[in-house]
C-alpha cells in the first residue's frame, strides 16, 4: 500500500515532534524529526502542480551533521496526474551511534496529494497526536 502518514506526536515550545511513516509496494520506514512549522510542506503538497514551474522539495535537517533527516520531491510519472513522491529518511538507530538511510517513491495522485496537502495544516496547531494519512479520503 502506498502511505504517508504524518504525526504530530508532541509540542516543545516552539518545536513540533512529527512521526512520519512511510510505506511503498516494497519498502517502508519511519522516523521522527522536530520541525518548526509544517506549512511549507502542506504548500508544496497543496499547490502541486504549479504552473510556474517551482521545484517540489522540501527538507528538513536536525543537525549540522546531517545533509538531511527528512525530505520530499515530488515526480511526476505520467500525463494523467500520477505521481510518485520520493522519500529519504535518516533513521536513527538506538542501539548504535550510526544513522540508516531510507529512499523510496510512494506512488499517489495529484488530488489526494493536495487534499494531504490541506490536512496538514492540522498538524501546526499544539494539539497532541494529529495524524493526517495520504491515504485518507478528505472528510
């Protein structure tokens, strides 16, 4: 099953803990990362596809170390409004100091891509656990 499923799991201060899960046909992973705000994300997401041509990425990093902890790009696969949004985690590993790497393309469409987009904003409010799926029909 293609998912993404974005969590707002806890609030410190000005500091969202998110649990992002994602799964393709062949692969799935999660991670946890703080983020500051959610609403450049639900944008890119929303907005998609963008007559001007903008570049779909967007990326969040917890630590100078790190390139990246969590990003999106979304890729379009036809004319048709299929789409494939590619997804690169870093997971940590607790038992180790060492971090794992996930990318992998979640396949989906441009209307449930935005409506994911829209529900997101949910997510930017300090309410504990909001979980918006991709997968979810807008209600």
């Amino acid at each position: 099953m293609n998912n993404i499923t974005i969590e707002g799991i806890g609030w410190d201060g000005d500091l969202f803990l998110l649990k992002v899960t994602a799964q393709a046909k062949s692969a799935w992973a999660k991670t946890e990362v703080y983020v500051s705000d959610i609403s450049d994300l639900a944008n890119m997401f929303l907005s998609y596809p963008d007559p001007k041509g903008s570049d779909f990425y967007w990326a969040i990093s917890e630590t100078a170390k790190v390139e990246r902890d969590l990003s999106f790009k979304i890729i379009p696969k036809d004319k048709l409004g299929h789409l494939m949004v590619e997804v690169y985690m870093t997971i940590k590993d607790h038992k180790t100091s060492e971090n794992h790497h996930a990318v992998f393309c979640v396949q989906t469409e441009i209307g449930m891509l935005n409506s994911f987009g829209k529900r997101l904003e949910a997510i930017n409010k300090p309410i504990e656990s909001v979980k918006v799926s991709l997968a979810e029909t807008e209600q």
